[in-house]
C-alpha cells in the first residue's frame, strides 16, 4: 500500500500536463483541453551564448487549470548530430491535445507551426550540423561571430510569415499533415527533453507572470539565453501579445460544467451525446476526478526530478559538497529514465502492425508499468537516503558546546 501510495504521488504532478506521443510508435499519457491555445507572441530572440546550443521555440503549454508560456530559450544538444523538434498542440474534434517535442537526428512533425527563427512549420532553417561543429544561419539566428565563429547566411522564405496559430487542425488550426519525411523522423530513435528543459518548464508554470490569465497572451519573459535565466540580461520580453481564446460556445451547451472540469482526459471527451442529460448534481464531479493518472505508465510520463536545494549549514565547503552531491544524482537519475525510455519505445515499434499488436500490448504495458513503477520507487529512496546522509553529516559537524572548567581547588 505505501508502494501504491508513493508512485500516486509521483503522478499526481504531472496529470494536468498536455503530454503525449512524439510519434505513432510512442505512447504517454495526453490531457485533452477544451479551449484552443493562444496565438504566439511576438518576441526578439536572444543571442546565441555559446557553440552547440540549438533553439527551441517558445510555446503555450496547460497545467493548473490555465495556459502558461514556456519561454523559447537556447538548450545545449545532448549529442552531436540532434536537433529539436518543437512540442505542438493538435485538435483532435473540439479538443486540443499537446504532443511533446524530442531531440532526433532529423527533424520531424511539429504541426506545421511557424514558431519563426528557423522553424517555419517543416524543418528546421536556424543551423545545421557539419563535421562535428553546429554552424548557425545568421540570416534567421541571432549569433554573435565573436563567440560563434560557425556561421553561414542563407536567405531563407517565410510562407508563414504574420500567421501566429498555435495549433494544428480542428476549427481554426494549420491545416497542415505530416510529410513522409517527417513520418519517417518520427520512427526514429529519440532523446526526451534533457534535464535544463524541463526544470525550464516546471520554472515557467510556478511563474504566476507567465500565466495567459495574468499577461493577456503578452508574457513579460517570452525568451531567454539559457534555460531557466528568467531574470538574467539575456532575457527578453514579448514585443506583441496573441489572442486569448475563450471556452467555445459549443462547451456551454455542456451541462454548463465547471471551469475546474475544463481540462478533461481524452476519454471523457469521447463519451456519446446522450451523456449531457446527466443531473446537475453529477455534473459538478469534484476536480480530483480529472487528475486520475492513466493506467498505462511509461518513464516518459514521470514528472522530472527535483532539484532539491542543498542544506544551507553555515559552511560554504559543506553545503558546496552536498550542491554537488545532488546534482551528480540527478544526472544519474535522469539518464536512468532516458534509457528505460528508449528501451520502451524500442519494445512498441517491434510490435506487428494492429490489429495483430492487441494481444500483445497489454502484457508489455503492464510490464512497462511494473519497471516505471520500479524506477519511480528506486529514485525517491535514493533522494531520502541522500538527504538522510546529508543531515547525519551536518549534526556531525555541528559545533559541540564549551565546557565549563571546574575552579581549581
């Protein structure tokens, strides 16, 4: 029961995140959103601070009953050769699904979006990888060539110029489908976001600043230079806001349900018509009831670990060894979750084709919870056990109180 309670606690976080697969052979957990995304600001982007960072655009993303934008900033690619394809949202009827971004080898479907600075809705024009070196397109890439001597400039033509659309498909969304290059990019293996990224996502939502509620679809923080320098110089502010989308008329026929009921799983938004005469008082379900994890579990779906601030002791050497400590196990961790990914996703593509695949897949998803489960239990203890040494060593090294010496005789 503690077991059960502990890996409910890690996924209760992450529920209201729009998170689902990268490509078909991907599978995670997705929350469908009723209200369309805003469209995406207008911003300048920040100087490029060293060689090997890539762009990744910024983006509205939904948690907390609230979109939040998640500034674009420069990220270090994790190998060489990767680069980023963009998160999108999807509508999917008259709800909107977000499909996380990955790093990969090519650059695959991002909803035909155009974020701009190199991602005009196919590919990627910002830069390119060349014998090892990443060369950047000054033509579309802010680049400094004291600091980054690996430039070139190609003109490049935006189609998408002036169109700030957030979303693919449904009512008012790019009308744009995936190429067969792009398919074929989305096969390939995949590297989740790195660890900067998410701690520069969970950043952006605990920002009440960034919330589309407080700055009108204008975010005071629209990009910055590296990943969570939310108040370094290199951060930038939205030059032009985008349209707040309200909840469309459509949802209002909905038994009026509440606000707090917006962000419903999938499979509620599937539920047939018939179910809109329920009562009134079953209409006002309690929220918790949206925040039910999905009983397929994949590392990808974990929340990302935490950054657990070092113990301020008063010794600098201490609390530096103790900084460290914690991010030698963090790394550690989060490689750990990057290769039972992988590993995962390998076990769904050699899966035949459905329908041939459905006596198989519950098996391996159960498998694939069971070692998610597994990892999940493996990395709190080792967060407690860490902490508990910290603690030990701290009441060690606590200064012992004088003793008073007795007068002599």
């Amino acid at each position: 029961m503690r077991f059960i309670l502990s890996i409910r606690s890690l996924l209760f976080a992450l529920v209201l995140l729009a998170i689902s697969a990268a490509s078909s052979a991907q599978i995670g957990i997705s929350v469908s959103i009723r209200i369309a995304p805003p469209e995406l600001p207008v911003y300048e982007q920040p100087i490029c601070p060293e060689d090997g960072y890539i762009w990744t655009p910024g983006y509205w993303a939904y948690g907390d009953e609230d979109y939040y934008w998640v500034p674009g900033t420069w990220v270090m690619a994790p190998e060489v050769g990767y680069l980023w394809t963009p998160g999108y949202w999807g509508g999917d009827g008259d709800d909107y699904v977000f499909h996380e971004g990955y790093w990969g080898t090519e650059v695959g479907f991002y909803g035909g979006i155009s974020y701009g600075y190199g991602y005009f809705g196919h590919g990627y024009e910002g830069g390119r990888w060349d014998n090892g070196h990443f060369d950047y397109n000054q033509s579309v890439s802010h680049v400094d060539v004291s600091r980054n001597r690996n430039v070139y400039n190609t003109r490049v033509d935006d189609n998408n110029r002036g169109n700030r659309v957030s979303f693919n498909g449904g009512n008012g969304g790019v009308q744009v489908r995936a190429t067969s290059q792009e398919e074929s990019a989305g096969r390939q293996r995949h590297i989740a976001p790195v660890a900067a990224q998410t701690q520069h996502v969970e950043s952006a939502r605990a920002n009440p600043e960034l919330r589309a509620s407080a700055n009108h679809g204008k975010p005071p923080i629209a990009a910055t230079a590296k990943p969570g320098a939310f108040k370094d110089g290199g951060a930038v502010a939205a030059k032009e806001g985008g349209t707040v989308h309200t909840a469309p008329a459509a949802a209002a026929n909905n038994n009026a349900r509440p606000a707090a009921e917006t962000p419903r799983p999938t499979a509620e938004a599937n539920r047939p018509a018939t179910e809109t005469t329920r009562p009134a008082a079953e209409t006002a379900r309690p929220t918790t009831e949206n925040t039910r994890p999905s009983p397929s579990v994949h590392a990808k779906d974990l929340p990302p670990v935490e950054n657990v601030a070092a113990p301020n002791t008063g010794n600098a050497k201490q609390d530096q060894k103790y900084q460290q400590q914690q991010q030698k196990l963090q790394v550690q961790q989060t490689n750990e979750r990057q290769k039972l990914q992988a590993k995962q996703e390998q076990d769904h593509q050699r899966l035949p084709q459905k329908p041939a695949n459905e006596p198989k897949q519950q098996p391996l998803e159960q498998q694939h919870q069971q070692q998610t489960q597994q990892l999940a239990q493996k990395h709190t203890q080792q967060q407690q056990q860490l902490q508990q040494r910290q603690q030990a060593a701290s009441h060690q090294a606590a200064p012992k109180p004088a003793v008073k010496e007795k007068p002599a005789s």
